[in-house]
C-alpha cells in the first residue's frame, strides 16, 4: 500500500483525492491535511452565498469520503482516507511528511492579493482586497484572540455609500450583488451568507466597478453579467457609458461577445421598449435606490484620505489609451480625475504562498515558485530551485500550480490531469512507505501535544449542528467554538 499526504482540503485537493481513489490500481491511503478544523477551502469560504448550485461538488466529497474513511467505511476497501484538520503544514511539517509518505500533493490554493502597489493602499482605513472581503460575507474563520479589522464594524458602515471596486471578473461582480441587495432579505433568507456582513452594508448604494482596459476586455461571464442587469427588479439599476461601446466591433465578436453586447444594449433601453422576451422577466420598479456602473480606461494612480480619520475619502484615476502596439497605457496628455468614494475593493486576482517560508524553516524543501508564488512544474512535478529538476514524490493541483483562474470544473479537470501523473509516478516507485495510524502519523508530524487536530468525523458533528442554526446552515466562525462544539 502507498501514502499519499495532500495539503489542503479544497476543490483541488479534495478533487485529486477522489480521482486518486477511484483511478488507481495500487492500494493507496491518503491523507487530506488542513490548516482550518473543517473541510472544503474555496467551496465553503469563496464562491458566493447566491450559488449554492457551485457547492455540488461538496455532496461528491462527503459520499467518497464517508466511503472511505475508516472505521465508518468498509474494511474491505482496497484503499483508505483520512481527514486531518487544523493543522498548517509548514516547511518543516512537509520536510517531515515528505520522508514517511511515497508522495505529497501540494493543494492549497492561493492566499495572497496582488496589489495596486499606489500610495495609500496599505496604510488607509477602507481599502481592503477582494479576498479579504468575500472571506467577511463568507463566515471565514477567526481566531478568538483577534481584534476584528475596524472596517468590519456596523459603525463604519454607517455612512459608506459609495463604493468602487477595481477590477472586473466574476468575483467583483459577486461583491457588486453582495453590496447592492444586502437590505433584501428575501433574497439572502436561503443562504449560509454571514447575516453580520449583510446588515453592516445595507446603506451602500452606488458601486463602480473600474477596469484598466476596455469593454471588449471584460473579464466576468455572462452568466455573472445577467444576474447583474436583472437585479432591476429590486430597484437596482446599471449602466455602461454609451462611448465605450462606440469602437466595439461586432463582426468580429464571437456568440458570447454577441449576446453580451445584445445584452446591455437592451437593458439599457426602458423595460417597455425592450424587443426581447429574455429582457423583460421582471418589471422594475417605478423608482430606482441603488446603482452600480462599469467605467473602463482607467488606471489607479494614488488613494487619498481624510487626514481626521485616516479613512478614504477618494481615488485619483489616469485617463488610459491604446497606443500603437495595441496595448492600454496611461494617457499623459489627460489630466487624471478623482472619484470621491467611501470604501475600496481591490479585485485582481491571488497570488500563492510559498510553503518554505512558513514556520521554523529548520529544513527547507527547496521548491522553486515563481511569478504570483505558484509552484512551478511539470507536468504536476514539483521542481527544486536547486537543479530546476523535479522533486521525487511530490507534486501540484489547482491554484497553487495554475494560478487563480477558472472555475471549480476547471480545477476539477487540472486535479484529476494531476491525479493519473501521481498514479504512474507510483507505479514506477519501487519503494513504499507503509502509512502509520493517524495517531502515529500526527505524532510524526506534529511532534507537539500543543495541537487539536480534528478529524472526518469532527467535521460530521459541526457540519450536523451549523445544519441545525439555519437553512441552509449558519457557519461558526471563530475555531475556538468550532473545538468547543466537537468536544476538542
């Protein structure tokens, strides 16, 4: 039999546990290492309260995993899983791992925001990344000791009313939806959404969503892109300035370009002068309360503040252009403009972490990451940043390795393409290591009795009782009450 540590425990690494499972020919037993007491990473912390439908993938995992994880799965099986949870695997952790397991899968995603990198952005209350704000309206965990981030307060909401985000793709169409319906409650009644989060932005009423280049270079679907339009039925209206679809052409636009452009162009006409059924679901009300528009050609150049309270007050924006080699650079011939606004989002994209540099960092595993801290590779190898060579046994999946981009499917398709590289690199391994009892192997790992990890069956007993708050569940957020509530 051949052990198998994956680190982390979202789509990617849950993904190529169960192609691992269901593929390979050699008895395996593997373990599904997380840094939080409960599983599912990007699944339960980062796809919107409004696309319950994206978490089917959760229902294929718990089945497997019940199936088999001992002892509540057959002993006949001819492979085995485990769970272990609120464990951060480390350099060290993975030095360790990596000299009693046959291979390691490195799963955990991408943690880190790129940046503007503009005077003011680290330093203004206000400004907060994509990521940081979809983990607030997402229950993600916190510990007991922390001090909530001031801009996470009912009272600093109290007067936000203009928002902008910078950036647009799926995610800052979701924080758009998020912003704007957060004071209908019939909307977000059938959601895991953190109710605190929604009652806090309810004031919000005007958002700008802000790309550096122009229409034709959006990059959110147009399923995102309708939900958006169609919230006029609460009173929620959009707008995209007619010049920038001046210079749009539509010979060359392929069908979703097509019925994206049909798209605003219709909505923006008034309901009753519409020419298409699928644009005329849900009459509007007679007087619209919130906004949000798209604005393109600009770059953020600086954020200003209020000296009084540090908090944002403005962005200052410079006018872009396509310059003679077709790319989008700054127009220095136009004055910049500024934007009064109460609150940021920055929307662009997650860098990874580099595994080495967490912990001790006794013993380093030389891994080469580069570009936005991804664990360069091939074919699913890791390679060493000594000879640029792959690292026998151990690998990538998902964002860590392609970056944050794509859907679940897709990381679904990259986890298994992983998964049969894992499988053949096994068969040609000699050598195996017989995988100890969970007991033996967090001793091996952990080497400390100052941890709590959780298991399979842990995550069953919080999973039941957030079951039982709300429908379709209500999540604990703060890891010392998850314990609590487990009995750990």
């Amino acid at each position: 039999m051949k052990s198998i540590s994956i680190i982390g425990s979202g789509p990617s690494g849950f993904y190529t546990a169960y192609h691992l499972l269901k593929k390979s020919p050699i008895p395996l037993n593997i373990t599904l290492w997380e840094k939080f007491p409960v599983p599912f990473g990007l699944s339960r912390y980062g796809v919107a309260p409004d696309h319950p439908e994206v978490k089917n993938c959760e229902e294929t995992f718990t089945q497997f995993a019940n199936a088999y994880t001992i002892p509540s799965g057959s002993n006949n099986l001819m492979h085995k899983f485990q769970f272990i949870g609120n464990v951060q695997i480390d350099s060290e952790k993975l030095f360790k791992l990596r000299s009693i397991q046959d291979c390691v899968i490195l799963s955990y995603g991408c943690n880190n925001d790129k940046k503007l990198g503009i005077p003011g952005e680290n330093d203004t209350l206000g400004v907060v990344s994509s990521r940081q704000f979809v983990n607030w309206y997402n229950s993600y965990p916190e510990n007991a000791c922390a001090t909530p981030e001031q801009w996470k307060g009912s009272d600093f909401w109290k007067n936000v009313k203009n928002v902008a985000i910078i950036g647009n793709g799926n995610v800052a169409l979701d924080i758009c939806r998020v912003l704007l319906t957060s004071n209908i409650k019939q909307y977000w009644q059938n959601t895991d959404i953190n109710q605190a989060s929604t009652e806090a932005i309810k004031h919000v009423s005007n958002v700008k969503i802000i790309g550096r280049r122009g229409y034709e270079q959006s990059k959110f679907t147009n399923k995102e892109f309708r939900e958006l339009w169609e919230l006029e039925k609460y009173g929620i209206k959009g707008n995209i300035d007619s010049k920038y679809l001046s210079n749009v052409d539509e010979s060359k636009l392929d069908r979703a370009g097509t019925r994206r452009l049909e798209m605003v162009k219709e909505y923006m006409k008034p309901f009753d002068q519409r020419t298409k059924k699928n644009y005329k679901k849900f009459k509007p009300p007679s007087t619209f309360t919130k906004f949000w528009e798209f604005d393109y050609m600009k770059t953020p150049v600086k954020i200003n503040k209020d000296a009084r309270n540090n908090r944002i007050s403005s962005i200052t924006l410079a006018i872009n252009k396509v310059n003679e080699m077709n790319k989008f650079v700054i127009d220095n011939s136009k004055p910049c403009i500024d934007y009064p606004i109460d609150f940021l989002i920055t929307s662009l994209g997650y860098k990874g972490v580099n595994i080495d540099e967490l912990g001790c960092q006794k013993h380093l595993n030389n891994i080469k990451f580069a570009g936005d801290h991804l664990a360069t590779n091939r074919e699913g190898q890791v390679l060493s940043s000594v000879d640029n060579k792959p690292i026998p046994g151990l690998f990538a999946s998902g964002w860590i390795k392609t970056g944050s981009k794509g859907v679940i499917v897709s990381t679904m398709i990259d986890s298994f393409t992983v998964g049969d590289e894992v499988i053949k690199y096994l068969q040609c391994s000699a050598t195996s290591n017989q995988q100890a009892s969970i007991i033996d192997l967090q001793n091996t790992v952990l080497d400390s009795t100052n941890y709590k990890p959780t298991t399979w069956f842990d995550w069953l007993k919080l999973d039941a009782y957030e079951k039982k708050l709300g429908n379709p569940r209500r999540k604990i957020i703060n890891i010392a009450d998850m314990l609590k509530i487990i009995g750990k």
